[in-house]
C-alpha cells in the first residue's frame, strides 16, 4: 500500500504539468493531446492506476483523476480556439477590417475620347465602319483629289502646314483625306467614318487650336440622295443630343461637295428660346456635309455615272465644348487633371 501516496502526488504533479506545458504552434497542441488525452496518454495510465488504490480510496481517486482529465482538455480547447485566432489573423493580415480601403488612382477617358467613341457607336449601329489614315498626309490626298487644285481660292479656307523642304508633304488639314483613300481601295458601297487629329496653322486662343480633331463620314452607293444624308443627320443629331432635337440646313460652299450644306442643331440648352451657347438665335452649328462632288468620285477612280454619295465632316472639340459647356479649347491640351478629372464618370 506504500504506492498511495505516490499516485496521489503523481496526480498532483500532472496538473501541473499540464497547466505549464507551453504552446506556440498547432504541432506543439497535438504534442500536448498525445501526451495527455492520447490513448497511451498519461491520463489512461493514471486511470489504469485506480485497481492498485485501495477500495476506501477509490472514489477519492477517481474524483481527482477526472479532474486532472478535465483540466487537459480544457487547457486543449482553449490553445486550439486561441491558434485559430491567431492563424486567421496572420494569413489576411488585416488589422482593422473597418478601415477605409485604399483608393486606387485609376484614370478617365479624355472627354474628347469620351465623344469621340459615342459617335462611332452612333453611326455604327447603322452600319458605319471606321477607317484611319495618315496625320502626314500629301497634297492630293488633302486638296487636289478633293476637287481643290493648286491655285484654288478655297485652299486659303484652310491655314496649312507644309514640310518646309517638301511642300507636297503636309500635315493634314482636314479628315476628308481618308475619303480619298478609301475610294481609292474599296468600291461601292462605302459607308465609313473616319476620326481623327488634323492641324491648322492658326493662332491659338479660347476658340481655336493648331491641333484639334475631326470626324468625316462618307457614303457611296447607286441612288444615294440628299433626302438620305439629310435623314442620317437628323438620326445623328437626335442620338448625339436627345430625341427632341431639330436641324436645319443652311446651304454653304465646300470644294468636294455639291450641293453643300451647314447643319445646325436647334439649341439643347435653351430649347430654342435664345441663350449665350446660341448667341440667343436658338440655333447652333455643328458640321459641314453635302453630296460628293461627281469629279471627286471620278478623281478615285469611282464612275460617277453609276454612283452618288454624301459626306460630312464636323469638329469633336466643336460638339465636346458644347456638350459639357466648356468655354476654352486649350483646356483639351494642357492635361490639367482637375479638368480631365471632371470627365471620369464619362465613358
Ligand atoms: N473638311 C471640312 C472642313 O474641315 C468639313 C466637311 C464639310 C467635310 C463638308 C465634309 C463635307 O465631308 O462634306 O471644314
């Protein structure tokens, strides 16, 4: 019976242990339940003890020894439960998910972009397609194929920048070159428009730049009429400006088309009752069109007797300042993000 006592302190020295036994990972916690709660475990040996207690002692050793089971599994529930926090924590690495979260500078479209695009979509859902050309252009692409031959009065319409040691090199002037180049290329039907930068000689100030851009459309086919384009237009101007817009045409004079007309819009600001973005005629030009001159379909080896087509061609900085209400078209160029940024939202 001399082993009473020592299984009494063996127990006395488990629980100590178990309230000592350090953890810092989950391996050291299994360590911990093997030890103890294993099925070789400490415990089971202590409770395997219990025939060697004499019987008057029994229940007072079974007490303790589940007391001493209960402390190991606790001390196990609480390392588990406090590893789980632990590990969560570490793997997202967020301290305070109430945090605002870091803003990510991304950038806009520029609002002529913004425009830009909205008008292709528009002549696209009728079939248009886009076509580029060069900035550099050469004088037949930019004036004599456009029925504006050298000593043609309406080549002063237009300020021209010549390549000083090649002037029949320039930089193009307006997007109608791309009519060329595509009759040139593709034979009737031809529905294309043609976005782009082009450059005029002008002195810049609040209405005029020496960089801007354009937006041509050309179409050719057999029958193509006036009633046609003046029906595309108003297609355009209602899709561009709101369905309660009007137009009106006004004839004008351009080389590459007869007869030529200027489009005006009625004015989406004031509904037509008079205001500063109209100067109070209610009215407010947006592009040049017309039916394609015979000699400029001929001069592209496209048989005018055969084919007819309109064009037209208007300026995006124009329609970008009166959609938005800009007043300045250097602001277009100076890439000032407090301007730029007000055009986010856009797309
Ligand atoms: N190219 C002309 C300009 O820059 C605009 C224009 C007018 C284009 C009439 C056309 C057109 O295609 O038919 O002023």
């Amino acid at each position: 019976m001399s082993q009473q006592p020592d299984v009494f302190n063996h127990m006395q020295h488990l629980m100590l242990e178990i309230e000592h036994f350090e953890v810092a990972n989950a391996a050291d916690a299994e360590k911990f339940r093997i030890e103890f709660l294993g099925s070789k475990g400490k415990i089971k040996n202590l409770m395997a003890a219990i025939k060697d207690v004499p019987n008057e002692r029994k229940r007072e050793f079974g007490q303790a020894a589940n007391a001493v089971k209960q402390a190991a599994e606790e001390k196990l529930a609480a390392l588990k439960q406090q590893l789980e926090q632990n590990g969560a924590a570490a793997t997202l690495d967020i301290p305070d998910l109430t945090r605002p979260a870091i803003t990510i500078p991304l950038g806009g479209r520029h609002p002529l972009s913004v425009v830009k695009n909205e008008i292709i979509r528009i002549f696209e859902r009728i079939g248009f397609t886009v076509a580029e050309g060069p900035e550099i252009e050469d004088d037949w692409h930019n004036f004599t194929a456009l029925n504006t031959p050298d000593d043609h009065p309406s080549r002063d319409m237009q300020d021209t920048f010549y390549i000083q040691t090649n002037p029949s090199i320039l930089l193009r002037s307006q997007t109608s070159t791309v009519q060329v180049r595509v009759m040139e290329n593709q034979k009737p039907p031809i529905r294309i428009i043609s976005p782009g930068r082009v450059y005029r000689n002008e002195t810049i100030s609040a209405r005029a730049h020496c960089q801007f851009h354009q937006v041509e459309g050309l179409y050719i086919d057999e029958n193509v009429s006036f009633a046609d384009l003046k029906q595309t237009l108003i297609y355009f101007a209602r899709e561009l400006f709101g369905q309660d817009t009007s137009i009106r045409l006004r004839p004008s004079y351009f080389p590459f088309t007869e007869p030529s007309a200027e489009m005006d819009i009625s004015c989406f600001i004031c509904k037509g009752n008079g205001c500063n973005i109209c100067k109070h005629s209610g009215w407010v030009e947006i592009l040049g069109c017309g039916m394609v001159d015979p000699a400029v379909l001929d001069m592209s080896g496209i048989d005018s007797r055969k084919y007819t087509g309109f064009a037209f061609g208007m300026g995006i900085e124009r329609i970008t300042m009166l959609k938005y209400q800009i007043n300045d078209i250097r602001l277009f160029f100076e890439n000032d993000i407090r301007f730029l940024q007000q055009f986010k939202a856009a797309w």
